[in-house]
C-alpha cells in the first residue's frame, strides 16, 4: 500500500510526462466544456500552466466558476486533476514560460495582446498506470478473467491511487 506521498509524487510524476491536457471547464449554463491544451510547466507543488488567447471563452469561463478538471491520458497512463483556475495576467511570468510553439499560436510572441497564463492549482488528483510491470500484471490478471469468464479485479488493473495535491 502506497502512502499518500507516495500517490502525491506518482500522480505528479506520471501527470510531467504529458505535454497535451484536455482542460474541461463550466459555461454559463452549466454544461462542461473541454479542449486540448498545450501543458506550459507543471511545478512540484501540482500548480499547471497553460498559455490561452485572452478572448477566447475558456477566460470567462474561468471567471464565473474557477473549478477545473484536467485530464491526460495515453494507452497505458491516466491522470486526473481537479482544481482551480485563474488568468494570470503577467508579462513578466508569460515571458519566462514562453516556448517556440507558442509562436503557431500567438505569432506577435509574449508582447502580444492575445496570450495570458491560465494557471490551475490542482487540489486532488487520480492516476492509473499500466505501463511497464504494472501493465504486464495487468496482462496476466486479465488473462486469468477471462479465462475464468470473470470481470478483472479493479485493484489488478495496473498501478492506481489518489492524492491530495494542494
């Protein structure tokens, strides 16, 4: 059993490895909203980064309710965070952030008025992992259920916790 650091590091650790998040916010009805976003920086405190175009709805979204969820996920690795956003308007920080690909979006650069920060303070978090031993585990659990005519055992199903992040 894995202590709730150990989750904590793993859900971080396994969330740096993507560099494309699905960031689902709420409109102004109540429905949810989600797109792909470029991840700028994720730090160890589990605060992300991302650049967005100023105008776009996700910015008022934001302000009317600042709860997000961010989620990432390949063939073998799933990560969940959930938090809060704000826009963070701040040259200085956009600059010190800026990648080139940025440019494909915002060709005028940081000095720009189209780019702002979004920056998410995840609070809580799930992962699921089943690359590497945990997805040969998984391959041998789901062999034996089926073979059995079982449903797999969720607690076989590769390497998995939650954490609370901040």
């Amino acid at each position: 059993m894995s202590t709730p650091e150990e989750n904590r590091k793993t859900l971080l650790d396994i969330a740096d490895d993507f560099g494309t998040a699905m960031l689902v916010t709420h409109d102004h009805v109540g429905g949810l909203k989600a797109r792909p976003m470029s991840v700028v920086e994720l730090t160890d405190d589990g605060v992300m980064w991302f650049v967005t175009d100023v105008r776009s709805g996700k910015v008022d979204q934001i302000a009317a309710d600042a709860r997000v969820l961010v989620t990432m996920q390949s063939k073998t690795k799933q990560v969940e965070l959930v938090g809060t956003a704000e826009v963070v308007d701040d040259d200085a920080t956009l600059k010190a952030k800026w990648s080139e690909a940025l440019d494909l979006w915002f060709p005028d650069g940081p000095d720009g008025d189209a780019a702002v920060l979004l920056r998410v303070d995840a609070t809580t978090g799930r992962y699921w992992d089943a690359s590497g031993l945990a997805g040969l585990r998984f391959a041998w659990e789901a062999t034996k259920a089926a073979v059995k005519g079982e449903a797999i055992d969720p607690d076989e199903a590769g390497d998995h916790g939650a954490a609370r992040i901040g």
